[in-house]
C-alpha cells in the first residue's frame, strides 16, 4: 500500500501547504533529503490550541497538537516532492514543546507525531528524535516540529 493511501486508510488528509509567517519556503530540498521548516498546530491559518504544557495545555492535548504540526510538516514536505510515495522513510524528528517551569514529559508530548509518524510509514517510519522544551514559541503554540525525510 503506498503511504499516500495509508493517510487516507487512516481517515486523514493532509492541508493545504502552510503559508511562511516570514522570509522562508515550507520545505527545501537537497540530495536525497528533504528538511521541513518548523510547524505549528495550525489549521486554515491559525492555532487549533495556545499555551504551555504542563499549565493549560494537557499532555493529552500536546499530543493531539503535536499530530496536527505533524501533518503540516507532511504537507510541506509533499509540496516539495509531489507525493509522500516518494518518502524512503523518515529520518529525524526535532520537537519544541512550550513548557512551563518544571515541565519534563516533553517526549510524550512529541510522541503524538511518533506514533503517527509509524502509523502512516509504518517501519520507515521509525526515526531519530529530539524533544525540547522551551520558554515560547511562535503565536503561543505549545508545539513546532521539523522533520527530516529521505526521498527516492
């Protein structure tokens, strides 16, 4: 089954490609990878959620934010290869976690992506990861996420 068919088997779809809050292009790409800018939990524009874990924001509700970064990042990707069929498989997967002072569940936080991440690519989907916690981040998310992919 190709990945594109497997998003869809899971009853998702990917948005339209994010538009650059500043001077950046959604993905770039060179030799066989594929590097997606940062992504937020955006839909249509604007943040499906606003604050920090571990004080508004539930690591449930990170999680769920995390996924929606997390098809973001897919749809900039695509806008640069033209399908996700394309993907050999997933390489790293760097989160940002909005954490208020003594938050430290920032993995499962971004494990929300992972998991998703293995749902779509199944075994290429399996990959390096680094899950951060910071001050802010851009609009008041509580989650960004890059992602970097191999392609054919």
């Amino acid at each position: 089954m190709s990945f594109e068919q497997r998003l869809q088997e899971l009853g998702l779809t990917l948005p339209a490609t994010p538009r650059p809050m500043a001077n950046y292009v959604p993905a770039v790409a060179t030799g066989k990878l594929v590097f997606s800018s940062g992504q937020t939990p955006t839909v249509d524009g604007k943040l499906t959620i606003q604050g920090k874990l571990g004080d508004s924001v539930t690591i449930e509700q990170g999680q769920q934010a995390a996924r929606v970064a997390l098809l973001n990042c897919l749809a900039g990707v695509r806008s640069v290869i033209g399908s996700l069929d394309e993907i050999v498989r997933i390489v790293k997967l760097n989160g940002y976690v909005a954490s208020a002072e003594g938050f430290g569940a920032q993995p499962q936080v971004v494990n929300g992506a992972s998991l998703l991440l293995e749902e779509i690519f199944g075994e290429a989907g399996k990959h390096a990861r680094a899950s951060l916690g910071m001050a802010e981040l851009p609009g008041g998310a509580p989650v960004e996420l890059e992602l970097i992919v191999e392609v054919r």
